[in-house]
C-alpha cells in the first residue's frame, strides 16, 4: 500500500479519535520530546520567521492541533488561531492550556476535510500530523486549498524516513538508555520516572499509519513544490532523545542537540522532519 497506508481511512480516522480521546490528558508525559526545550526553540523561532515574512497575519490554521503546543506560539502573531483536531479530548486540553485568549477558536474536525473556504488562511501547521493520515501527500493539497498566494504551510516534528528510524530506535534503546541507567547506577539511587509510561488499551500501530515508512524532507518538499509551493527551509533536526526533560542529565542531553545542530550534514540527519513552504501560485481553482 503506498505510503505505509494500512487499513482502510475511516478505520485509521476512528482509532484516531479513540487513541488520541484516551491519551489527551498525559499527551506531554507519554511524548515528552514534544515539549522539550528544544523543541520550543524549533517551534518558536520558525513562527517568528514565518510571522515576520507574511504579508497578513489574519488567520492561522493549526491542524491536528493536539494539546496546542504549536498553536501557543501562534497565538501573539495573529488575529485569528483556529486549533483544529479530529479528537474531542485534546482540544478540551488545549482550551485549558491557552487559556482565554480571545483570538483562539476550536474546532473539531477532520484534516482532510477543512471547514474553510479556499484561499482564507495565512499560515497553516501540521506538527506530527502527516504520519497519522492515511494519505499524508494528497493531503497537503487540503492544506494548499484554504492557504492564501504567499501564505505558508509549517509541517514539522514528521518522523524522518525508515532508515534513519532504525538508527534512532538503536541509539535510543542500546546507547542513551543505558548510559542513563549506568548514571543511574553509579549514583546509587533510582529516579522516580518511569520513562516507559504507556496506558493500556493505546494501540500505537493502529494510529501511526505512516510510522514504518517515514517521511524525508526531500520528498515532503518535492511534493509541495508540485503544488506549487516555494519551500524556504527543509531540514531534520533532533538526535538525542532522553525520553523525559526531568532532571539535569536529561536536559543537558536534550540541550546536547543544540550544539550537534552546528555540525555539517546534521541537519540532513536528524530523527524528524521540518518544512516551511510558501504558496507561490493559484491553485487549480482560482484560490
Ligand atoms: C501526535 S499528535 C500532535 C499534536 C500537536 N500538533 C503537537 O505537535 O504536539 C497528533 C494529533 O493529530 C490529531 N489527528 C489525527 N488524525 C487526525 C485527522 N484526521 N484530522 C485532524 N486531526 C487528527 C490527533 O487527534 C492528535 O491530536
């Protein structure tokens, strides 16, 4: 099946919502790479890019929006955030976590059916959305549908591509693991963390439809150049995941990831994927 696709899209849609309906309440626990200080230097600093160089700032779309950690750095650039996800659950997180910010709207629905009309927004994100769709390529032309000429699409923290999976989930398991139960050892004293919390009845295989293949920048930005979109960084980033940001050995690993970025090819190399694209011209329908 091409993509990695398996089943067929509304069973992919429902073990969605069931997964995500369960898992909203301890999202940031059971995937605390999301929230990590590096990823909120990532997160920001593109937005604030992406602010800058818009031509309007009236609408902004973030699609599966999850516990609304990339619609929070949305929120002060522009007048209207729409946080739009297919589970219930995770926007009722959200609606707690953002607080009142009256320029936030929430809105349940399916990503590959946007309630808007073409050509309206000027920023749409997909953070670790695509590989949760069950046709993450032609997708990308619902995001190019509601996007304004000159509005720009954010897809960022994708998992990079097969091969690179299998070296991270090695480096995870073989080498930063066991350096942290080693340090653990040596200090003779256990933390009270469990860094493998999962909760029963979450089926990871039914709702990462995308997961085995991956995702390369090269790929994600020869399809939205197919669109018609000008891609103005493509990148990976992120190497040395700790699994949790408690404690100083897991922040200097997370921070770690700051200094790897400055070396040569490490931004080809990284264990997820970013894009920010640009819409350069009408779609096939005028918008
Ligand atoms: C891994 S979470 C990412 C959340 C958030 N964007 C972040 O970066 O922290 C994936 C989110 O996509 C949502 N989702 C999955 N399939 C969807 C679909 N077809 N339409 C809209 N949202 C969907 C899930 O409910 C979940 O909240």
């Amino acid at each position: 099946m091409a993509g990695g696709r398996r089943g067929d899209s509304f069973d992919v849609k429902w073990a969605n919502i069931r997964h995500h309906d369960v898992e909203a309440e301890v999202f940031e626990r059971v995937h605390p790479e999301g929230s990590s200080i590096y990823e909120r230097a990532k997160v920001s600093k593109s937005i604030a890019y992406i602010a800058k160089s818009c031509r309007a700032r009236d609408l902004c779309v973030d699609v599966g929006c999850g516990t609304g950690f990339v619609t929070g750095f949305e929120l002060p650039h522009y007048k209207m955030v729409v946080a739009a996800d297919i589970s219930k659950r995770m926007l009722d997180v959200a609606k707690r976590r953002l607080g009142g910010a009256k320029s936030l709207c929430l809105v349940v629905c399916d990503a590959e059916f946007l309630p808007f009309k073409r050509g309206v927004a000027d920023l749409v994100s997909v953070s670790s959305l695509l590989h949760h769709l069950p046709r993450p390529f032609s997708y990308l032309k619902e995001v190019s549908r509601i996007l304004k000429v000159d509005g720009f699409v954010y897809v960022t923290r994708e998992p990079s591509y097969q091969r690179f999976r299998r070296f991270f989930d090695f480096l995870d398991r073989f080498v930063v693991q066991r350096f942290l139960r080693l340090v653990r050892f040596l200090r003779s004293r256990l933390e009270n963390v469990d860094l493998n919390t999962r909760l029963d009845g979450l089926d990871y295989a039914a709702v990462d439809v995308h997961y085995p293949m991956g995702f390369h920048f090269a790929q994600l930005s020869r399809a939205l150049g197919l669109l018609g979109f000008e891609v103005v960084s493509a990148y990976s980033y992120h190497w040395i995941y700790p699994d949790s940001n408690r404690g100083w050995l897991q922040t200097l690993l997370t921070k770690s990831n700051f200094l790897i970025e400055r070396f040569p090819l490490s931004n080809k190399l990284g264990r997820y994927v970013s894009i920010i694209a640009r819409k350069h011209v009408k779609d096939s329908c005028g918008a």
